[in-house]
C-alpha cells in the first residue's frame, strides 16, 4: 500500500481546526492505493487521483466518491475499483481505493490507427514482443505503449502519444495515436516587457523562410531547434522563443507560437584614442595632439527585409586621416533569389580600404630587422554565397581593387630592402606588384566552396572538413596580370572513443590535416603564400620560413580529454614546405631575405575555453616558445 507523500505517521496528533459539515460528508485525511500495477508506461498513482475528490484535506459526500470509482473504472484498466473508507485522527478518515487489474485474453493482433508518421516495423515488433504473454493486462498496454512512444521521442515528435486503446476483449488491440499535427504558426513580437505587441518591425515572411515548421505537417523538437538558431543569426532579435501548445478547438493538434523580441535596428558607436607616455619627471604627457579612433554604424533591418548595413572607418591620426585611414562599407542581402530559395542565396557587396603588414618582406631568424612594408587594399567586391547546410556553401565574387606597397612613413615602395653592408639599406630587394611601381590596379574573379560536416561533441569538433579557394585574373590592370591561384585544404576530426554520458569531458579526437596550393602565371608578392605561423607552421613567426609559389603542409595531432577540467590536452607534430618554387617567385623574397623554404615542428599545449596555450619547438634551430592563441587551430 502507498500512502500520500506528505502524509505523516502522527497525523493523529495534528491539531486541525473543526469545522462544520454536511450530513452524511467526512474529511479525507489520507488516500491510499492497493494492488495498483506499476511500471513504465503504468499511469502513476498521482496521475490517477490527480482529478479525484478524494484528496487530502478535502470534504466529500458518498457521491463524491462514487463519481470517483466511476473516473477510475472508466479508464479502462481496471476489472473493478473499490473504496474503503476508515476512521483516522480525530475527525479525518483515510480512503483506501483498491484495484484489481483487468485481464484479457492474449493479443493476436496489434494497429496502430491515426499514424502517420510510424513505420509499420514498429507494429511488428510491438506485437513479436506481447504475443509472448498468456494474457493481455495493464502491464502489456504499457510496453506497447513505451515501443510506439519511445519512437516517436527518439524522432523528436513530442507530441506523439497513444490516445487509448480498443479491442483488447478480442484479442485484436488497436492504438488509437496523436501524432501533434500542426495547424497554426504565427510570429508575436514582444516588446520590452515581453509583452505581445500588434506587428514589429519586421515584415513576417522574414521569420517564416528561417524556420520549418509547415501547417498539416508535425511538430518537432529538432525543427523547433533549428528554428531558434537560424532566426537568432539574423540578428535582427535578442529573445526568440519557440512556444508549442495544444489548439484549443481540437487538444489533438498543436499550434506554434514563435515569440520575437526584436533588437534596435540602428546602432552607432565611436572610439575616441590619445596618445600618453610619461614626459619628464615620469609624468604622463601627450606624446601628440594628434586624436585617433574609430566610428561604426550599423542598420540591421532595411525596410523591414532583414537587409543590413555595415559601417566603419578608423584612423590614427582625424586631424589628417588621409595618411592611414581605413574603411568598410558592406551591404548585405539575403534570400537575393526569393524567399523559395532552398540555398538561401544571399548577395553582398562592399568598399573597403584596409593596410596590413607584409609578412612577405620579413627577415629570417639569422638576419637583422629589415625594413618594414605595409600592403594598402581599396576597392570594391560583390559576392554570391549560395548556402547548402548550416556550414557548407559555395561563393563567387568579383573584386576590383587598388593594392599600394608602403614603407613605414607611408611613401610608396617598389622593391623591398634589407640593411647591407656598413649599414646602409639595400633597396634591391623583390619587386612588390606585378607594376613595379608600388601600386596594382587588378580586377580578378574569386571561387570558394566548403565542405563542413563537423560537429561538436562536449565541446571539440569531430567530422571532415574541405575547403577549396580559387582566385582567377581577367587580365585586367596593371601590367596585365594574368594568373590563377588555388589552394585546397582537408582536415579530419576522428572520435577515437565514444563521450561520456555522465560528463562533459570531451572524447580523445585524432586530427590529420593537409593543405597545398599553387599559383600559375604571373606573381605578386602580395599575393604569393606565406609559411609558417599559427595557421600554417606553429613554432614560427609568420612568414618566416618563406614565400613561395607552390606549397604543402600537412600535420597530425592528438587530444586527449583533461580529468575535472572538461577540457582535452594535446600534442602536434606539422610540416611546409615550398617545393623548391620560391625561386619563381620575383626576386625571391625567401632567398633575399635568409629564410628556410620549409621548416618542421612538434610540441604540446592545452585547451582552456576559446584560448589555447601551447609550446611549440621548430625543427629547424631547436628553439621552443610559449604561444597563447584564441580559436582552433584547423
């Protein structure tokens, strides 16, 4: 027998408040339950008496209790129900239900009526698994129902269930399922107190291309899930909500309520920077008067399309911005081929003007400091990006650009230069663009497409990845360049072990990368591949193994999870190499500069969060140095 959870062995000594009743009613002091079968997929007890009047604490009448035999017999599940009513404290008493489970004769045949979405094995091995039984009780009901649910679960169709059973007396069960069909889905936009407002900003069909959900269709957790990421990286909401309720004209269908609460669309920020150091007697002074900073701006929901504008511009110097003023103007549309558009086609185009520093024209480990170049680009690009999952795509853009090649005081530079004899700088150094003049003006179609199908485990991806970049001149531009540059990359995640279930400690993974790249016709030492660097040859500082025409690098390495830390440890070994084709590049900058061609390395570190702290010795002078870096390395 089960007594109510909260119902204590001194409930005699309670002192209860008397209270006057009715002729013939009594206070129910305690509920029990006899014989009730239990197990999986059995209606609890609290399911069972949840509606009953026969509950703790209340008053009932002879009636009261009869409707509730009545409830419980009606359930179906029971031969017969009887209540015993026994006195109990001082003016309580306790009502004991006592069940006797229904028996019927052996199943023969087993349907399931009102599925759509089950297949019929799974009538089959309903039915091989209750045939073995004699007879047909609660407990049968209960493993049919956990086989047909248990699907519907692992399918992430919650609202699949087993309305109820028939048939049982002949041996011929049906299951009678709801399978949680879909009959309405509306966006509601909620404002800052998460309230429903009339419409938002944003026109509906926006929310409706980023989601799944369909009327006459079923619902499903892993659309709701999907729905949830794709809507929030519009970045159009800070709130979004995915809300499924049972429709109110029929409980057996669902509706879905997608709750937005949507982000200013506009926002601005500046950055204002002044130069200190400390002056004579230590104390901080303006090293100028000169301000630098940035400004952004951005609009995230042009005409209520999702449309975006991005916008920034820095400088060093905004009293004479022309010396190093960057730039970036980027407009960005989605769905450019309509909303039906599977590959969510989207276009952007953009202006920029950026300056980084070459890492070409850098001396090698043996050679003293050289002189700095800086690489200028302006221009403008538009590009397509057709979207075939979550991750992999394919691009095609169009670029037209000015590249200029700078020294450190912002004059033009031709060729590269390094300190020669006496001291003096030796400006015969490699030729910086195609012109030789300092300046390209080019225009070149660029190709991309991805293959990602990793995914994360506790935290480390596991799976392929294959990227493969093309970049092809028109023959258009300074000294009429023409080229084409490619490089491919291919990267494996294997899962050595299967994740723990208790923890969130990741699985040990196994990494085997390889990349190579070539560049036929004419060639720019701005646009020749660099080695070594956290992205090509850990160990090195980047481009100081080379420059080259050609390459290849390939690596491995192990991680292994980290007890209590959630996180995994690891070792690497990597190599590049430039093939031999750094001398084709003009003027050899490798050569020129003192710089291997190629270069090994091997070392350990470990993962904590988004940054990685490694230690890394280069094959090539045995030096090893400490390296904190954020992000993966592959």
């Amino acid at each position: 027998d089960d007594d109510d959870d909260d119902d204590d062995d001194d409930d005699d000594d309670d002192e209860a408040p008397r209270r006057k009743l009715k002729e013939g009613n009594f206070i129910v002091e305690s509920v029990l339950a006899t014989n009730l079968p239990t197990g999986p997929g059995i209606p609890t007890k609290a399911e069972l008496f949840g509606g009953l009047n026969a509950r703790r604490g209340n008053e009932v009448s002879r009636d009261d209790l009869s409707a509730d035999l009545e409830a419980l017999l009606n359930t179906g599940l029971f031969a017969n129900v009887d209540a015993n009513v026994t006195p109990k404290g001082k003016d309580g008493y306790a009502v004991e239900f006592v069940f006797r489970e229904k028996i019927w004769p052996g199943v023969q045949s087993f349907k399931v009526k009102g599925a759509t979405a089950l297949p019929p094995e799974i009538e089959r091995e309903v039915l091989t698994q209750v045939k073995k039984q004699s007879s047909c009780t609660v407990r049968v009901l209960a493993t049919m129902k956990n086989v047909i649910e248990g699907y519907y679960t692992s399918k992430g169709l919650t609202f699949g269930t087993i309305s109820h059973f028939d048939g049982m007396e002949t041996g011929d069960v049906i299951a009678h399922v709801i399978e949680g069909e879909i009959t309405r889905v509306k966006a509601v936009f909620l404002d800052d107190q998460m309230q429903p407002v009339n419409r938002g900003r944003t026109h509906p069909r926006v929310i409706q291309r980023e989601h799944n959900f369909k009327v006459g269709q079923l619902y499903n957790v892993e659309d709701a899930k999907t729905a949830l990421r794709d809507i929030f990286l519009l970045q159009l909401f800070d709130n979004v909500q995915v809300v499924p309720r049972p429709d109110d004209r029929d409980q057996s269908k669902v509706q879905v309520d997608i709750m937005l609460r949507e982000r200013p669309v506009k926002t601005a920020e500046s950055e204002l920077e002044w130069s200190v150091a400390p002056g004579e007697g230590g104390k901080p002074d303006l090293v100028s008067i000169k301000p630098g900073g940035s400004v952004f701006f951005e609009h995230r929901n042009l005409d209520g399309w999702g449309r975006q504008l991005y916008g920034s511009v820095s400088t060093a110097n905004f009293l004479q911005p022309q010396d190093d003023l960057g730039f970036k103007l980027e407009y960005h549309h989605p769905y450019c081929l309509g909303d039906g558009d599977p590959d969510k086609t989207n276009f952007k185009t953009s202006v920029f003007n950026s300056r980084k520093l070459s890492p070409v024209f850098t001396g090698g480990p043996q050679m003293e400091e050289v002189p700095s170049i800086w690489v200028d680009r302006a221009g403008a690009k538009a590009t397509i990006t057709q979207n075939f999952s979550r991750q992999s795509k394919a691009t095609a853009s169009l670029v037209l650009e000015e590249v200029t090649a700078r020294d450190e005081s912002g004059a033009v530079v031709g060729a590269g230069a390094k300190p020669g004899a006496g001291g003096a700088m030796a400006g015969d150094g490699p030729p910086t663009t195609h012109s030789g003049t300092g300046t390209d003006r080019i225009m070149f179609a660029q190709g991309g497409i991805t293959r990602d199908t990793t995914r994360f485990v506790n935290g480390t991806p596991v799976g392929a990845r294959d990227i493969f970049n093309l970049d092809q001149s028109v023959g258009l531009g300074s000294g009429f360049p023409i080229y084409n540059r490619f490089a491919a990359e291919s990267t494996r995640f294997i899962q050595l072990r299967p994740e723990s279930q208790k923890t969130n400690r990741p699985p040990p993974v196994a990494v085997v990368h390889a990349k190579a790249g070539h560049i036929l016709g004419n060639c720019a030492a701005y646009d020749a591949f660099v080695l070594g660097g956290p992205h090509s040859c850990r160990g090195y500082n980047v481009g100081e193994l080379g420059a080259s025409r050609s390459f290849l690098e390939y690596a491995a390495e192990l991680r292994v999870p980290v007890p209590y830390l959630n996180t995994h440890a690891f070792a690497f070994w990597e190599r590049c190499t430039d093939l031999g084709s750094s001398k084709t590049v003009p003027g050899n900058p490798t050569e020129y500069y003192r710089r291997a061609g190629g270069g090994s390395s091997m070392g350990v570190g470990i993962k904590l969060g988004p940054v990685r702290a490694e230690y890394a010795t280069d094959g090539n002078q045995a030096n090893g140095t400490t390296f904190v870096r954020f992000g993966e390395r592959f």
